[in-house]
C-alpha cells in the first residue's frame, strides 16, 4: 500500500472512531453510580482529599485520579466535559493502535502497513471500547496504557531477536509503561505480570538472552511490580451483586467481538440457553455470530501462521489472564464480570488483525466493518446502551417536587454521589449503614453473621430467615429510628437498580431453585429497604412518594 492511500485509510479510520465516540456523549441520565463514586473523589482538593475520600479506591486508581482531577479543574466538570476525557484517551488508543499493529507486522515480516491499519480498524470500530470511551470511568485511559505497552513489549522482543545488540531504551520505557499501568488501575499487576513471564519465556526458550540478562530483565520489569506492592489495593467491586456461571465466557466473546453487547452491568445466567433459543435469529447470524467468527479466525490464522510464535505467546498471555479470573471467582470472594476482562481484548484484536491482514478475499473485511458500523448506528448500538439511572434524573425529579435540600436524606449506598446535581443541607445517612457489624444484630442471629463472613461462596442459605421474616423485630426497629431519625423531615431513596425486590419477590426467590444464584447484595437490600419503610411508616407521617424510572423517594414527617 502505497504512502497516501495509507494516510487517507489512517485518517478515515480515525475520523470514523472519533465519530462513533461521540455519538450520544452527552447522557440525559448524568452520572450513574459507578461514575458518580469515581466523581465524588476526583473532584475533592487536593492528594490528600481524594485520598481522605477513599483512600481504598484512590489506591486502586491513583494516577486516573490524578488525571481526573487536572481535567476537572482546568476544563471543567459538566458532564459531557468528563465524558470527553474518556474519548480523549481513546482516540490516542486508536492511534496508538496503528502504530503497534506496524510493529507486529514487523516482528512476522508481513506487510506492516496493512496489519496496522487493520488492528487501528478493529479497535474502532470495536463496541466494547466505544461503549467505554463514553463512561466516565478508567477503562479507555487503560486501553490506551495497554497498547503503548505492547507496542514497546513487541519492540523489545524484536531488538532482542535481531542480530544488532539492542539499544535499552525499550526496555526503560516499557518498565515505565508496566508502572504507569499499575498506577492507573492497579489490578492490571496480573496482566503485568503475564506479560512479563511471556516475555521471559519466549527468549529463554528461544534462547536469545543468557543467564545474566534474564537477571537483569526480571529486575527491570519487576520494579514496577515490587513498587505496586506498596498500593496493597488490587480489586474493587461488589462481588456480592455479581452474579456467575460458566456460560460467562460465551457472553464475554459477544462483548469482545461483536457490535451488540449484552450483561453489560452483570453477568446473564444460562446465557448458553439464550443463544440456543435465538439460533435461528437472522440478527444474531448477522451481528453476533458473523462477526464473532471472524475476529476468532483472523486469530487462529495469526497464530497459525506466525513462524516466530510471538502471537501464540500473546494469546496465552489471554489465556491465563482470563483462566485465573474464572479460578478466582471459584476460589474466592471475587466475581468476575467481562468489563473486568477487557484489558486483554487488545490483545486478541492486535493478534486478530495478522491474521485478517493476510486475507485475499476484498469482500468480507468490507462486510465485517459495514455489520458493525449498524450495528454501532442502530438503536441497540454502544452509543445508545442505556445505563442505569444517573443522579441528574434524581436531582431533577427533588427539585421539581419542590422537596427542600434542608430535609435529612436516606441515601442509598453513599451518600455524597447527588451533591454534584443537588447538595444537602441536612444530615445525610446510608442505606449501607444497615449491613455494618451491629446493625446486623438486630436481623440476623450469630450464626447467620458467621456463615456470611465465613461461608462467602454460600452467602444466601444465611439470609434465607430473613427474607422470610414477616414481622420486623424490636430491636431492628429501634435501631433505625435511634440512627437515621431525626426531628426534621425524612427523604428515603431507593435505588430500584439494587434493591429490586418486593417482598413477595423475595419470597418467590427463596423458593426458587436457582436462589443461590441470586445476587446476594440486592436480596439484602431490597430487604432492608422494604422494612425500613415499614419502620418510617409506622413512627412517621408519608407525606408523599414519588417513583421515577429506578428511583423512588418517600418523604416523611412527624406525625
């Protein structure tokens, strides 16, 4: 390919993935939950106020933070500003992405050019990562972190294949990249770390590099490992809402490689019988199976084809990552959810992309673009996925009742997530409140509150009393009324996206084959809402509720 069609194809390309990133940008629904905690610490003054913020979830992200906060106070904090900075980060992911599918083209002698512009390509017009490139959240800055360092990992592995002694300044800057990752999102150590070992490996097995090198690359990327250790915050989440089966991996193929998502905020039980039941759905012929096959053979055809057997070592770096996330989520208390896997998914395009470069036929490139650009457009697209209900639809919904900021505020979770759309004058409570250690007393008995904190893989068998339980206790009762009332007036938030259950759901639940199944978190909130109300109800005046989409707002008074 020539140097101008190859300038012109980059700048369509990039033109299109700038296109689709800023399709919808500007939600209706403003900050949804996971954006509104993400905004709540960004936003305070300072290190040390994001810090005293969270300092668990400021460790998790401390460079994306730090990012976030310059953003913020330079260009401002509307909504869609906020968003623009995720589309920013992506848009150097596109580009970045070209220049790393030159390289890996070099590293197999074929046309470096083409295999560029084709992994550039599939990374825009992937969904997942439009879908993401328009959530305030840390993902795209990731992306972007991800393909620098497998263009420099690439690199390195190059220099040290070649016969001229390799110059170091690959290997600093790809120390300093694995560092940066770990700071942006420190959970991506693992990620590190295989790469890391794919790297040792490849060049022992391969032996280009001698005892005495192995020791000297193992403490170059081990520093930025060695310093992560002082983060001591690898994951967060609430791994009680997620829930998991091994149909997981056929949802996270969709996500990774077609333009309809789907399970976007949990995982679907069963997804397996979901598929089988639309097998004859021309739509998901057209947009998830076409498309989902291409990306898988361009990687087999990759793999297959490389000689130096770079792309087989990227594809087990896949493997493994996405293997001790599934043995994890047996293991432990983690879930795991496919957001939580896509940090390997330009690893799978990058690998993709030297197989679909090598491709003769000029119909079914073209085809798989135009299925996706509909796919994108439609709308079911990434731009048009609705989230849950953001804290501007609950600001407005307040102020419209005319409901007074002075009032106390029961907040669901936590409770500084509306100040951004609506500030409080009041005090303001937790929902949450109601699962520490001694609020947990008043509803469960001792053996229920050890089974919980022991037993974590069978939480619900725990709880199942308890969701039965028709009649509130004294004790629960007196609880609430000494720690959330007050003699002013009382405004009770329900987030219907958590607590999602009536009662005679709950009970339906319980009865259910499937209630271990069930995510734990929303069976016991849905709970501890429905008897707070009860609560309120009986030692207060409803002076008026409202429900709009996911909220609903009672607000009480003194009788």
């Amino acid at each position: 390919m020539d140097k101008t069609k190859n300038y012109i194809m980059f700048g369509l390309i990039l033109a299109a993935g700038i296109l689709f990133r800023l399709i919808n940008l500007d939600k209706s629904g403003g900050l949804w939950y996971d954006e509104a905690t993400i905004y709540s610490i960004a936003s305070q003054h300072g290190l040390s106020g994001m810090y005293n913020a969270d300092s668990h979830r400021f460790l998790l992200f401390p460079l994306y933070y730090i990012i976030y906060n310059l953003w913020i106070n330079i260009l401002g904090n509307s909504d869609l500003i906020i968003r623009l900075m995720s589309v920013f980060f992506d848009i150097l992911a596109i580009i970045t992405a070209y220049f790393t599918g030159r390289q890996l083209g070099k590293n197999l002698d074929i046309k470096h050019d083409k295999t560029g512009l084709i992994y550039m390509l599939l990374y825009a017009v992937n969904s997942s990562f439009i879908y993401y490139a328009q959530e305030a959240k840390f993902y795209s800055l990731t992306f972007f972190i991800i393909n620098l360092i497998l263009l420099y990992w690439l690199k390195f592995i190059f220099d040290k294949s070649s016969s001229i002694a390799p110059p170091p300044k690959n290997l600093l800057i790809l120390t300093g990249l694995n560092f940066i990752l770990i700071s942006a999102y420190t959970s991506q150590i693992l990620l590190a770390v295989l790469l890391f070992a794919a790297a040792l490996i490849y060049l022992v097995i391969k032996k280009i590099c001698n005892y005495k090198e192995m020791l000297i690359y193992s403490l170059s990327f081990l520093i930025p490992l060695i310093a992560s250790l002082f983060f001591k915050n690898y994951v967060s989440g609430n791994f009680d809402a997620v829930v998991y089966d091994n149909s997981f991996i056929l949802l996270a193929v969709q996500n990774w490689f077609t333009p309809l998502l789907n399970g976007l905020q949990n995982n679907i039980l069963n997804y397996h019988l979901y598929l089988i039941s639309h097998i004859l759905s021309i739509k998901l012929w057209i947009f998830v199976i076409f498309p989902a096959a291409f990306i898988i053979y361009g990687i087999i055809k990759g793999i297959k084809s490389d000689k130096t057997k770079v792309s087989l070592y990227l594809f087990l770096t896949v493997f493994c990552y996405t293997a001790l996330h599934i043995i994890f989520t047996f293991t432990t208390g983690y879930n795991v959810l496919v957001r939580y896997t896509l940090p390997i998914l330009p690893l799978l395009l990058l690998v993709s992309s030297a197989g679909i470069a090598q491709i003769k036929n000029k119909i079914i490139i073209p085809l798989f673009v135009i299925i996706n650009i509909i796919g994108i457009i439609s709308i079911s697209g990434a731009p048009h996925i609705k989230r849950p209900d953001g804290y501007k639809v609950l600001a407005d919904t307040l102020a419209k009742a005319g409901i007074s900021h002075e009032y106390n505020y029961i907040m669901p979770i936590r409770v500084d997530l509306l100040d951004k759309y609506f500030y409080i004058d009041g005090e303001k409570y937790s929902i949450y409140k109601l699962t520490a250690p001694e609020a947990q007393k008043t509803y469960l008995t001792e053996d229920e509150i050890n089974g919980i904190n022991t037993d974590k893989n069978n939480k619900n068998k725990y709880i199942k009393r308890f969701l039965m339980q028709e009649n509130i206790s004294e004790d629960f009762e007196n609880y609430v009324l000494k720690n959330f009332s007050t003699n002013s007036n009382i405004v009770l938030i329900k987030d219907r996206s958590i607590a999602i259950f009536t009662d005679s759901q709950l009970t339906t639940a319980v009865q259910s084959e499937n209630f271990d199944k069930y995510p734990f978190q929303f069976l016991r909130l849905s709970k501890l809402y429905n008897d707070m109300v009860k609560v309120f109800s009986k030692n207060y005046k409803l002076k008026q509720k409202i429900v709009n989409k996911n909220w609903e707002i009672y607000i009480f008074g003194i009788k």
